[in-house]
C-alpha cells in the first residue's frame, strides 16, 4: 500500500502527490473507584461498546482530546493517570487507519451517556462485553494484565 495517492490539481490539472497518514485519536479508561472502567456503547458506526475516545482536533494536545471527549460522552471531569499505549494497527478502524493514544484516567460520580454514546455502563474485569468495538477489547485486556502485574509485583515485595 502506498503511503500517498495522486490528485489531478483541479485548476491545471497537473498531478499532486497526497499523503496518507494515520488520523490521530484518543481512548480513555475511565476507572470508578471500585466500581470498574466506564464503556460507551457506541451511537455511530462501527457499533458495539467503545471506551470512551475519539479524534484528536487540529491544535490540540492529545491530552486535552481525552479530558474533552471524557467530559463530552460520559460527563464526567477526569483527572489523567498515565498513558496506557499507543494502538496502531492499520485494521483497528474499520473506517480508516487511526493511531490511539490511549490514557488512563480517574473520576468521581456518575456518567451519563451523551454525544457519540447511546448508552453506558461501569464494568469490572469479569464483566467486560465479549464483543467491542474497534480493538477495545485488546486495550482493556492489556490494561487489566497490566495491574494485574502491577498488584502481584507489590506483593512479591
């Protein structure tokens, strides 16, 4: 696949190259104090359960991408606590290829499904749908490997 594509210029017509890169997004994983991770279930397609994300806006930091489209599809003020990866792979988005940055992040109260999300839910580990969206599932897996590692390290010490 090649990573530019020409376009006919349309005043001249002579041929511009265009190149393609990755649109760049945010995901976030909200955790509840001891409730579990916040999901969306998603208004566009693709359909399913999401966490809660999307585009990072021109100008923008991708830090602030994830507290903004928190507050937009979950209202809820998130406090970041890390980043948890970058997801690339060029099928993540059946739309188009993307590049998540993906933050963890804390909150308080209780979110209300709003913008791009018809519905949302709070959900433990054992609880999280089989089925989601975009490669979600993968990226809560890794997070739940991730303090599972983290929980069995500080006890080995």
């Amino acid at each position: 696949m090649s990573p530019f594509e020409y376009i006919a210029c349309p005043a001249c017509g002579q041929q511009i190259k265009i190149y393609k890169n990755p649109f760049p997004t945010v995901d976030i994983i909200i955790e509840l104090k001891e409730k579990g991770i916040v999901l969306i279930q998603r208004k566009n397609p693709p359909l399913g359960w999401a966490l809660p994300g999307g585009f990072i806006d021109y100008g923008e930091s991708a830090e602030d991408a994830a507290v903004r489209e928190a507050k937009e599809e979950t209202g809820l003020d998130v406090e970041l606590r890390g980043l948890v990866g970058v997801y690339s792979d060029p099928k993540r988005d059946p739309r188009f290829h993307t590049l998540s940055v993906v933050f963890k992040a804390k909150a308080s109260g209780e979110p209300h499904a709003r913008d791009d999300a018809v519905a949302i839910g709070v959900f433990s580990l054992e609880e999280i749908p089989q089925v989601m969206a975009f490669d979600h599932k993968k990226i809560v897996e890794d997070y739940f490997q991730h303090i599972s590692s983290q929980l069995t390290t500080s006890r080995n010490m």
